[in-house]
C-alpha cells in the first residue's frame, strides 16, 4: 500500500508532473510523425499522401479500441481516487483482455475491407496500391495500439506519467532508424519503400507493448490473468462500455468528419492532399501542449471526483485553462508565422506551401476552440458527464464544421484552407459550450464511484 500512497494524486499534484512527460511523449511522436513524413516526402510525394489518408482511416479504428482504454482512466482514477484497491486487478485484467480479443477482430474486418475503404474516401487512384501495403502491415497489427493504450492509461492513473515518454524514445527511435534503413540505407535495395515504414512502426509499437507490460509488472502495479475476471465482470464491462462508448462515440465522429472533410480535399488534387498532410504536421506541435494538459487534467480530475471532492475538482480545471490557452494561442500564431519557411522542410512546390501557410493561418482559430474543447471535454468524461460532448459534438461536427467546410472550400472556392474553416467554426462553438456546462456544474453526482458510499471497501 506504500506505493499507492507515494503515487496518490489529489488537488496538491502539479499539472506538469503528469503533463510534463505527457507534453514529451506526445511532443516525441509529433517529432518523429514528421520525420516520417519527412522522410517519405523525398522518397515519394505520392507515399506521403497514401500513408496520410491509411492514417486517417487508422485512426479511426484506433478510436474504436478507445471505447475501453478511454474508460479504464476515468474508471480507474475514480477507483483509487476512492480507495478501492481491492477491484484493480479486475479492471486492470478486464480492460486489456478485451481490448486484445476485439482489436484483433476488428483488425480483420478493416484489412478485408481496404479497398472499399479507399473507394468510399475518394483516396486518388495512384495513391491506393501504396496505401493498401500500410494497411496491410500497419493496420493487421493494430491491435497491438489497443494494448499499450490500455496500459498507457493505467500506468497514467497510477502516477507512472514518465513511462510514456520513455517508451517513445525508445520507440521513435526504432522508428526512425527502420525508416533509414527500408528507405534509403542497407535494405533499400528490397525497394519496399511505404511497405518497408510500415514494418518500423509494426516493430516499434510490438515494442511498447512489451516494455509498458514490463513496467507494470516490475512496479507491482497490479496483475493481469484471467482469473481475475472469473466469474466474469459483465456488469462492470457494461460500466466501461457505458462510459466509454460516447466518449469514443464522439471521437469516432469527430474523425469520420475529418475523414468526409478529407474526401472534399481528395477531390482538389494532389496538392491540395499533401498541403493537408504536410500542415497537419505542423498543427499537431500547437495542440501538443493543450492535449497534454487536457489529459493530466482528466487523470487529476477523475481522482478528485472519486475523493468526493467535486469543488477542488471545478477550481482546477479552470486553472488548468490559464495555463494552456494562452501557451496553445501562441504556439499556432507561431506556427502560421514560421510556415512559410518550414513548410519548405518538406516540399519545394510554390502552390503546396502558399495552400499550407494559409491553413496555419486558419489554424490559429481552431486552436482557440480546441484547446477548450479538450479542456472541458476531458473533465466532464472524467466527472462522469459523458453524453453531453457526444451530443454537442455531433450537432457541432455536422451541422456547422462539415457544412461550413464544404461551403466555403468547395461551393466559395476557397479550397482547403476553406474546409478547415469549418472545422474552426465546430471548434471554437463546441469550446464554448462545453466550457458553459462545467461553469454551471451540470456534471456534479454523475460519477462512477461515490466516495462516501463505498467506504466500507477501502483496504
């Protein structure tokens, strides 16, 4: 018990002792997403843009694996937020367990169905052969992401925030040489080319998988075994999916609009799709900060509401928003200031980096609105207020982001710059409201575990 008092998380912990090292796990894979881009670019522009649209596509598989690992943080911060230390290893076994049997199912079907897939998105005839090999060797072990992003989050909860970053060094660094080597150094000969970047991120998430189990198990953080869920827990694998499934709900729409969004830029031209791919490089580093503070901010309010202390709760996650907005702000006005020169890092051609400058441009907005979106969002999962993103979301995604974004890139003619328009306006209406409901505390009593209630079980 001596670990789990050292580990306590409660209103005293620091926001950047857990999103420090989440700023630099995710600032590490933001690096290294773009030196595969980068990479890829002076291999081939056309495996830029098929590796950018299988992502895509991957993406939102990995959103449907989220339905459990989104809830096992707010699940298991509730529980050691309360004391009940006795059900973790249920949890703990539940989580990945299920995790591992649906992820290899659902990688099937997605591998099956690739080149509908591709059909159904509009991806470019001479972008799909490159983009079916990804998508055999990525997306058939994408299960593998299933697991770590379960143990990522129970390792998170436990205060073991480092391990992440660790992990994507050693990762991205296996990345990055896999890369090297398929594309340009001793094996570039075999001429695998996307095929052979696959294969590096295959190996390097086997990788993750491996040490985040390590860890656990060497910190005794707790066990995984089956028969920890015999008689099996179905009524707390209806919690989970209860609590799980709108929050993927809203993640999953929200990228299948990216993906509609993707379609409309698809159909502008090659250039329109890599000043997409290579822009959304250059974004992810404005968001990187506001996501990480997002997600500590949900790990540190999921314990709070646990405790029963749901007035710590709201004061943090405004303070937690003085700190990230105004750093998220200035991150993408730099960027779009910077754009013209580092959009130069990945092409030479005038039209891409004029189309990528005016995105970063619109940018800036979009990272207003999405760093209250993550902000808020993140704290009502973890209070328990889960329905409410997913029915803003949807009415935001569709009704304004989709709508607008086709209306002012396609019917104006603005082009992509136009479709992320869109995206700003669901973002920064989306932000508001979310931030309107955690102000008047509609989330209070919905949580999980009650504190008061379940005394009788603390160790």
């Amino acid at each position: 018990m001596k670990g789990k008092e050292k580990r306590e998380i409660n209103e005293m912990t620091p926001l950047m002792v857990l999103a420090g090292p989440m700023f630099g796990e995710l600032l590490l894979n933001i690096l290294v997403n773009n030196v595969d881009t980068l990479m890829l670019s002076h291999y081939s522009e056309t495996g830029v843009g098929a590796v950018g649209n299988a992502n895509q596509v991957m993406f939102f598989l990995i959103l449907m694996f989220n339905i459990i690992a989104n809830s096992t943080s707010i699940v298991v911060a509730q529980y050691l937020g309360a004391k009940q230390y006795k059900k973790m290893n249920m949890i703990y076994s539940l989580a990945v367990i299920v995790n591992l049997v649906s992820g290899i199912i659902f990688c099937s079907i997605f591998v099956s169905a690739k080149y509908f897939i591709m059909e159904l998105i509009n991806v470019p005839v001479n972008m799909r052969a490159e983009a079916a090999v990804y998508i055999n060797i990525v997306g058939g072990t994408l299960f593998l992401q299933a697991i770590y992003n379960v143990m990522l989050a129970i390792l998170r909860c436990n205060g073991h925030a480092k391990i992440g970053m660790y992990i994507s060094v050693a990762i991205n660094f296996i990345n990055i040489v896999g890369n090297y080597t398929f594309l340009y150094g001793p094996l570039s000969y075999l001429k695998l080319g996307v095929g052979g970047a696959a294969i590096s991120t295959a190996l390097a998430r086997t990788v993750a998988v491996i040490a985040s189990i390590a860890f656990f198990y060497r910190n005794n953080i707790g066990r995984i075994a089956l028969k920890y869920i015999r008689p099996f827990p179905g009524r707390m694998l209806l919690e989970m999916i209860k609590i799980g499934l709108p929050a993927a709900g809203e993640n999953m729409s929200y990228n299948l609009y990216q993906i509609v969004l993707l379609s409309f830029i698809n159909g502008m031209g090659e250039n329109a799709v890599n000043a997409k791919v290579y822009s959304a490089s250059l974004v992810s580093l404005s968001m990187v900060f506001s996501n990480s503070a997002a997600m500590a901010t949900q790990i540190i309010t999921g314990h709070l509401v646990g405790a029963g202390k749901e007035d710590a709760a709201y004061k943090r996650v405004f303070s937690t928003l003085k700190v990230s907005l105004p750093i998220t702000v200035g991150l993408a006005t730099i960027n779009w200031l910077l754009s013209p020169y580092t959009l130069h890092i990945f092409t030479n051609n005038a039209e891409i980096i004029k189309m990528g400058s005016f995105i970063m441009l619109v940018d800036i907005a979009i990272e207003f609105g999405r760093c209250l979106n993550m902000t808020f969002v993140s704290s009502l999962k973890a209070a328990g207020d889960y329905v409410f993103p997913l029915v803003v979301g949807l009415i935001m995604m569709w009704g304004f982001g989709a709508t607008v974004g086709y209306g002012m890139g396609v019917l104006a003619g603005i082009g992509v710059a136009g479709v992320f328009m869109g995206t700003a306006t669901d973002e920064v209406l989306r932000g508001l409201l979310t931030m309107e409901r955690w102000r008047r505390r509609s989330w209070s009593g919905k949580a999980l575990v009650n504190a008061e209630r379940n005394k009788i079980d603390v160790d």
